[in-house]
C-alpha cells in the first residue's frame, strides 16, 4: 500500500535550533513508520537564535525539504528602530511577527508543492504565528485537509511584550480563523487557550512534547561528584530568568548552609536576563548548545531546574520530558497547576514549588544539597514512565492518526491541487 502524503509547515527546522525545532523533526522521523510520506517547507533564511546541524541526522533518508525566500526589509527597519529606542520596535518588522516576510514565499512553495505531490493532508505547527497564516492561505488555495499545531497559544501567549494598540484583537481574529479552517487542531500544553477551540472540542487533540529514547540511552555518563550542580537547561529571557532560584541560593549562601565552591548553579542555553546573581556560589554559562550535549548536560547534573513565573501558569517546558527520563531529580518551580508539576509530583521526581513559595524553594534545594553530601542522589525511577507515556514514536503515532482523521474525512483533490 503507497503511504499517505503530507505536506509540513515548519519555519522552524534544521539547521535551526531550539525547542521549537525538535517537535516536528521528531514527527518527521517517526511519521513514515504510521504511513505518512513528509515532505516540508520550510524557511530559506538563516537570521535566528540557533543553529543545530545535528538534527539534521533525525531525518530520514530522501526526505525532500522545500525552502522558501524569507523578504528581509521589516526585519532590518525594525532592528535599526529597535536600536533607536523606537516603543513597539519589534513589531515594524510585520504582522503577525518578525517571519511574516516569509508568507508570500511559503504560499507560492506550498501551493507548487501541493499541486505536485497531491498531498492528502497539510499539517503546520508554530509558532511563529506566520506559519499558520502561510498553510491558512495554502489550503484555502488548494483544498489540502489541514491541521494546524500549536506549541504555543497565539493571542493568549504569556510572554508577548507589549503589543501595539489593535494588535491584541488583530491576533485573536486570526487565531479564531485558522481553528475555523484548520479540520483538526493540535495542542502541546492541555489546557492552553486557543481562540476558537477549548479543551474537549472534538476537533482539538492533545498531544504533549516527548523524549526520543534514541536521544536519552540509559548509559548516559552521571555526574561527576566534584560539587553539586543544579543545572537550567535552556534559555534564560523576559520573566523567564529564575530569579526565585537564584534568590534561595543565595540565602543558603548567606546561611552558610553551602559553601563557595560546594555547589554550582550551571545555566545550558541563551541567556536573555541582564543579571544572573547567586551571591557567593557560581554561576557557570554554558552558552547555546546543540541538543546532543544538552542532554549530556541533563544527564551530569546532580540536580535540573524547570521554571515557570506566575505570569504563564500553562506554559509547559518542552525538556521536561527529558529532564524526567534522564532520571536526575528535577526542582520544579511552577504554577501547581502546570503540567511539569503534575508530572514531577505524580512520579515522585523531585520537589515542587510555586514561584512565590520562596521557603519552600530554599528547603528543597538545602534537602537535595544535604542528602547529596551524604551520597550520590539515586535515579527517581521515573524514566520508565515517562519513555512509556511520552516516547516520540508513540506520539507520532498519535498525529499520524489524526492526520488519517483529517485525510478520510476530505474530497479528493484534482490534478490541479485544488478541490
């Protein structure tokens, strides 16, 4: 039997790095075991905060990658506005963001490579919000079933920073529209809210980030045991800065509970925060690294940080998954609400807290420290769990039947691509 066709969407794929780059380069990987042949469109440009050739290696053989031209000018006028103290910089660079000089380039890709491959199905998955209007604008043309995936909300994204009067509205219009359209709507974080579906729409799938067990073996070198080290893996920016952990280091500092030199507070990613201070204890940054070595990173720290401010109780970090099956113990510090809590509670991984239960951070982190002075911390147990619930292939397998879903249910399309 010939697998099914889909189309991808992506702006975000190798040799782009970052979180947002593994959740399709894993469905990618995993798709033709559920009969799904890929093919996916992605950007030409090279302007973004990360690089990770690596993934590359994750993507199967023949896999045929169309890259479209990304028009640069709003970017370029916002970067010297920016500079210029300009309010609202960011935003001259286009709307609904900075890729949405992207748009025209991706239509005119997606609409040849829909009326080429005949596709059965069209899935995008952002942000950047561009890529949904790019695949909205790709279906109406053609007719290709679409699902749309959001790793992140739209207009209710907890971390916009100040967006210019109307653009709020603007968002939530566009967003309404792309559920609209979309056939079937999928989402990483269960309770995010998405304008135009809720939790329990029948068109809305959950389907949460994951961990590739061909990424976490279980022969993954430990920590070395020189001095404790409590390790955030990723990027540090906005209200995303571990300033709580940050402030309970320093009070054991000060305490004298631990010594310089006992213990490090070692930082895997970009750092986006003007000030990282532990007082008197280290601060060790890594910078940005490929994925391979942050794993390795997970895998040596005697302790990993998942942190959440307040302001996005919802926001569920793609590494947790990771951090979880490595089987170090994780300081989770986010709303009691958020799904890494719940995960790390259920499985008995580690301490929680919400953020602005400063003591109860501080005894958590003492009690890892003391116990870990005694000994090596033992592996949580819940790396079976977790690879069982959360493998990429089995999640795959999920988008895979949703994509079935979306294809059985269209018209057949014509020669021309359209309906």
């Amino acid at each position: 039997m010939s697998p099914l066709r889909v189309l991808i969407v992506a702006y975000q794929f190798p040799p782009l790095g970052g979180g947002g780059v593994q959740r399709s380069v894993k469905f990618v990987k995993y798709l033709p075991e559920s009969g799904w042949e890929p093919t996916v469109l992605t950007t030409a440009a090279r302007l973004y905060h990360a690089e990770d050739e690596t993934l590359a290696a994750d993507l199967p053989p023949g896999l045929r990658v169309l890259r479209a031209p990304e028009l640069m000018l709003g970017r370029r006028v916002a970067g010297r506005a920016r500079r210029a103290g300009v309010p609202y910089a960011p935003y001259l660079a286009g709307w609904p963001d900075r890729e949405a000089g992207w748009i025209p380039g991706a239509v005119r890709a997606g609409v040849r490579a829909v009326r080429e491959l005949q596709p059965h199905a069209l899935y995008s998955s952002a942000p950047p919000a561009s890529t949904h209007m790019a695949a909205l604008a790709i279906h109406r043309l053609t007719g290709v079933p679409w699902v749309a995936d959001f790793r992140d909300p739209w207009a209710n994204y907890a971390f916009h920073n100040g967006r210019p009067p109307g653009f709020a509205a603007a968002d939530r219009t566009a967003e309404r529209t792309v559920t609209r359209h979309a056939r079937q709507v999928v989402v990483s974080a269960e309770f995010a809210r998405i304008e135009g579906t809720e939790p329990g729409d029948p068109k809305r799938t959950f389907i949460p980030n994951g961990v590739d067990p061909d990424d976490v073996p279980d022969d993954l070198p430990g920590p070395d045991g020189a001095r404790f080290r409590l390790a955030f893996v990723g990027s540090l920016y906005r209200s995303i800065d571990c300033a709580p952990i940050l402030a309970a280091l320093r009070r054991l500092a000060e305490r004298g509970v631990i010594h310089p030199g006992e213990l490090e507070f070692r930082v895997v990613g970009n750092v986006g925060v003007p000030d990282l201070d532990a007082g008197s204890l280290d601060v060790v940054r890594t910078g940005y690294v490929n994925h391979s070595r942050a794993v390795r990173e997970m895998a040596a720290a005697d302790a990993l940080v998942c942190y959440v401010p307040s302001a996005a109780p919802q926001n569920t970090p793609g590494k947790i998954y990771e951090y979880l099956a490595t089987g170090r113990p994780v300081l989770c510090v986010t709303a009691a609400a958020n799904y890494a809590y719940r995960l790390v509670d259920e499985l008995g991984a580690g301490a929680c807290a919400e953020p602005h239960q400063h003591h109860r951070i501080e005894a958590a982190i003492e009690d890892m420290f003391l116990r870990w002075k005694a000994g090596p911390l033992a592996p949580t147990g819940a790396r079976g769990p977790v690879l069982e619930r959360f493998s990429r292939p089995g999640l795959t397998r999920r988008l895979a039947a949703v994509l079935d879903s979306a294809a059985a249910a269209a018209a057949p399309l014509s020669a021309a691509g359209g309906r």
